[in-house]
C-alpha cells in the first residue's frame, strides 16, 4: 500500500512539473484558437466581462476571439469567464463566491484560463486584472486608454488572487462618477457596471449610497414649517424656517423619517445604504428635550446615533439586508457615550477640517480627528469614511497631499472602515491633474499597501509619455515648496495662502515647459501636459498680474479652457467660472498699455 502512494505522489510530481514547463500561446500573428466561454445562466456583468475580454484582447492581438456557451465548448484553448459548471470541474477546490464579494481569481488548468469572482463585480475586476497585468492595458481616463499591440503572446503557468482593502470604493471625481464604463475599470463599486447594451448599467451591480443631509429632504420647512414649526431647530427662543436643522426629540419627526425611509427604499432598492444625515450647517436644536438627550450621550453625536437607532429600528424587519447611515461631521464628528449605533446603522465619518499636507500621526492639527476616528471605530458596526483629496474653494488650486493620500488611507483601512467616499473634482473637470489623481486614488482604495512609486511611474509615463519623468519633478517641485515646514492647509485653501510664492510659480512653469518640450510635436500629449499649467495661470494672475500679461499667462489660460471645455471652478460660487476669469483677464490686459504686451524673453 505504501508502495503505491509513493508511485502515485511520484506520478502526480512528474505531472506538475511537465505541466508547469508546458508553454501555451493565446495568440500569434493575428490569430487564435481559443474562445471565451461563458455560461447561459452567467450574470449581465459576467457577460460583459466576456465581451471587454474579447474587445481588448482583440485591440492588442488583432485575433477577434469567439464568445460560446459554457455546454458548448469543447475541452481546451478556452477562456473561462464567471464560477460555472466548468470552473467547479477545473478548479474543485474554488469555492463559490457570494455575488457581492468583489474578491477574484484567475489561473490556468493547463491550456485553459479561468476567471471566477463574485457575479455582480468579481468575475469582471478578474478580466480587468488580467488585462492590466499580463497584456498591459491601461484605461488612465474616460477617453484616454491604451492597448499595447502585441504579435504573440505565450504563458506557462498563471495564478492571481485578489481582494480589496476597503469594500466599498466611491471614487468621487467627475471623470468616475460620470463614466460607468471608466468606473468599472477603476474598480470603483459605488455606481453601477455598465450593462451589454451600451450607455445602459446593470440594476444591482452598484453598493451605493443615496443621498446626503438627507433629513432636509425628509422633513422640509417648505412642507411643514408653516403648519409644524416645532419641527424644526429652536435657535434663541425662535423655530427656524430656513435651512437649519431638525427637532430630534420631537416624535412626530422621528415618526416622518421613518416612514419616508421605507418609502425611499421601497421605490429605490437599487441602494445598499441610506443617508439620515444632519444638514449642512451648525444649526442644531437647542430645546431643552434635545439639550437633555445630548447631555444624556454625550453631545449632539449621542443625540444623533438615539434618532437614527430609532429609525433603523424601524425598517430593518422590511429591509434586513440595508443600512441606514448618519454623518459624524463637523458638529457630531465626536463619538457619543452611553450609547452605540444599531447593527443596521452606518456611521460616516468626514475628515472635512483635517490638514491634507500631512499624515495624520505627524500634524497636530489632525490629532482630534484621529481620536474621533478610533473612537468610533471602537463603538461603531460599520465606519465609513468621507475624505477630501481636492481643493473646493478653487477646484483648479494646487493641492500637495501626493504623499499623504496613501497613509490616510490605510489609517481608515486600519480603523476597519468598510466604505470610503474620495471626494474630489465631482463637478467639473477643472482639477488639477485629476486623471493621475482618481488613477492613484482607485489603486490605492483597492490595495492601500500598493508601490505608490510604481503607480505615479505606470501613470505619468503612460498618460504624459516621454514627459513622465518631468511631470514626477513638477509633482517634487510642489513638495518642496507647498508642505515646506509650518504650512499646513485644508481642503478650502485660497489662492492667497502663504505656501503660493512666485518661486513656487516659477519653478513649476520652468518644469512644465520642459515637460512640454519633451513631448513637442505630439498634439495630444502637449494638451495634457498644457493643462497641467492652468493652475500656474491662476495663482500668477492672483499674486502677480502685471507679471502674469507680460509672460502671456492670461492667454494661455483662456487656451486651456476652452480646448478643454472648463466652466466651472469651485464647488459652491456660481460667479466663479472660468469664462469670467477669461473676463477679467481680458480687462486688465486692455487697461495695461492698450492690451499690447509683449512676450517675455
């Protein structure tokens, strides 16, 4: 008996070995004799995931592969996408994964290659996956991919498996949020997966998040104020009308929340969490029921986790599988005592008063934050963080939080927060290099232990080609002269901030211009190398106008915008455009020598 083990483990050894000097070949010159299998029953997002493998295989190959049924295909040269009848033969060991579970899988069993993830995301992050690190594709924007085109390509043995370090990733720039198609590839879950038929997505592919202080949706002074002003925050002995916030201690609104959130989610499913979150503003309630209840938990934070308990209490037989979720910002950013939040709530911690030049560990103006951070992550079910990562006084400004992005995720990852919103350029494409910024961010929510190095690397050579290099000495330049010792801003930092100095400004239009002469010739590459001097422009017209119209600064600016259609340039000044910048330009030019002004040598 022994002796047949040893025959049979021997026999098992030589066939591994052989199997793992095998050398496959998916295609050459053009052709290929694999398919992409996929099974009849296969999820809308498995099927796509099959019809993006056939496409950028395609791009790179030039071989169009034929997409067949899972009961149809013969054994071998075959691509299997999606946990399958197939995938449990080959692979016996894998176990089914739940649809949600954004984690992957894809290997080779001799000739054939499968791909297995959960069916709402997984399967098509595998396709991704294995695009990017085996045929080099690369999507750096909605409209900037790349497909590296390639006469053969061989493989001997394959393995890789993958899971996100935060499970819920909105990448919340306008690029992302815009563009299902980019979206998926950023592996950004918070909007849906693009659907077969194009410009549709995929019903219940999303883990989103509807809406945002929310609780003036729900009970609105324009509906109630005149018939129950008791609804709303006593302020100095006075109801206020405007938009201030709620009485949480008055029943009847706990009563109207709750009704209108089983409403919300009964007529849009289509979420995984619902905001019950304070409105915008510092304008709490002062009655004396309210004051109690914050007494009793240990401020309005205790007050708000009371009301929102009740509410998820009260819809959490209907929607077991939903959350609610309430702000921990500004006025309740503390944790509460004496009290926790429900299984069903979701706390949503926001960083809005956080410096961004720093790590947290190493700034003392983030020390509160961090202890509101470990607090709640200490009493709180579900922690889910609210980042900035942009300027919003002036969308287009410098901001030199390249070095801080990472830690600050992994201090979330490390808080166990499960989702992150990454707020950046969300309305307008006026951000400074926003495309390296939501490639870096979607990288780094995926795996915050990522090589930061390497992604700026694959980016900026990828996206500003042979101006990559200058574009990382730009990015030095603005570490060197914007996070230099004792300054420190957050995310509403104004053009007048003392880390912006001419030095500063002209050190980075010298790297720039290099950056350009580098790629000179390229129209699309000096574009995108261009833009990247808007913000230049606008702090040089700030600090230094005069000097700004003679080195034609105005001028480069209104070419930007317009080529890059740029409107709007802050998150909530409607008069701050980039058309009335163009304007104003355009009038100190005309009142400084008549508007002729010559070119600086």
């Amino acid at each position: 008996m022994a002796k047949k083990a040893f025959y049979f483990f021997t026999f098992c050894m030589v066939q591994l070995v052989f199997t793992g000097c095998t050398t496959y070949k998916l295609f050459g010159d053009g052709r290929s004799d694999y398919s992409i299998v996929v099974a009849s029953d296969a999820s809308e997002s498995e099927q796509y995931a099959a019809a993006e493998l056939q496409n950028w295989i395609e791009q790179v190959s030039g071989a169009k592969l034929p997409v067949v049924d899972a009961s149809a295909a013969k054994k071998g040269k075959r691509l299997i996408v999606g946990y399958n009848q197939l995938t449990e033969k080959l692979v016996p060991e894998a176990e089914k994964p739940n649809a949600r579970d954004d984690s992957f899988t894809w290997q080779n069993v001799g000739s054939d290659i499968v791909f297995w993830g959960g069916s709402k995301r997984g399967t098509l992050y595998s396709v991704y996956s294995f695009l990017e690190k085996e045929l080099g594709c690369r999507w750096f924007s909605s409209t900037a991919s790349v497909a590296p085109k390639r006469s053969e390509w061989t493989f001997k043995r394959l393995y890789n498996h993958e899971k996100p370090g935060i499970i819920i990733r909105d990448n919340c720039v306008y690029d992302v949020r815009q563009h299902p198609v980019f979206s998926a590839r950023m592996r950004n879950n918070f909007i849906s997966v693009p659907g077969l038929k194009e410009g549709t997505t995929i019903t219940g592919s999303a883990e989103g998040y509807w809406g945002v202080h929310a609780m003036g949706y729900f009970v609105s002074p324009k509906d109630y104020y005149a018939t129950h002003p008791e609804y709303f925050s006593l302020i100095d002995g006075k109801r206020q009308s405007g938009y201030a916030q709620l009485c949480l201690s008055n029943p009847d609104v706990l009563k109207i929340c709750t009704e209108k959130m089983r409403d919300k989610m009964r007529n849009e499913p289509d979420f995984l969490i619902y905001s019950m979150e304070q409105n915008d503003n510092f304008s709490y309630c002062r009655c004396e029921n309210c004051q109690a209840l914050a007494d009793k938990y240990g401020g309005q934070s205790g007050l708000m986790v009371w009301f929102v308990n009740q509410v998820a209490d009260g819809v959490k037989d209907e929607f077991p599988d939903k959350y609610v979720g309430t702000f921990a910002y500004q006025y309740t950013r503390h944790a509460p005592k004496n009290i926790k939040p429900r299984e069903n709530v979701v706390i949503r911690l926001c960083s809005i008063e956080c410096c961004l030049l720093h790590d947290y560990n190493a700034c003392a103006d983030n020390t509160p934050f961090v202890e509101d951070m470990n607090a709640w992550a200490a009493i709180a079910p579900h922690l889910y963080i609210w980042d900035y990562v942009t300027d919003f006084y002036l969308y287009c400004l410098p901001v030199a939080n390249w070095k801080t992005m990472q830690s600050h995720i992994r201090d979330y990852r490390d808080a166990h927060a499960i989702g992150m919103l990454e707020e950046g350029d969300y309305q307008t494409n006026s951000c400074e290099f926003r495309e390296m910024r939501a490639y870096l961010l979607s990288k780094l929510m995926w795996n915050p232990d990522a090589d930061f190095d390497s992604i700026i690397i694959d980016f900026s050579d990828g996206y500003y080609g042979a101006a990559g290099k200058k574009i990382r000495e730009y990015l030095e330049v603005e570490d060197k002269y914007l996070r230099r010792e004792g300054m420190h801003t957050g995310c509403f930092a104004r053009p007048t901030h003392e880390m912006y100095s001419q030095e500063f400004i002209d050190e980075g239009f010298r790297v720039l211009e290099e950056a350009k002469a580098a790629v000179a010739g390229d129209e699309v590459l000096t574009a995108r190398v261009e833009k990247e001097e808007m913000s230049l422009c606008v702090l040089q017209m700030e600090i230094n106008p005069q000097l700004g119209l003679k080195n034609n600064v105005d001028k480069l600016f209104k070419r930007i915008v317009e080529r890059e259609g740029i409107s709007k340039m802050t998150e909530f000044r409607p008069e701050v455009t980039a058309e009335n910048y163009i304007k104003s330009f355009d009038k100190l030019r005309s009142e400084n020598e008549g508007g002729q002004v010559q070119t600086a040598e």
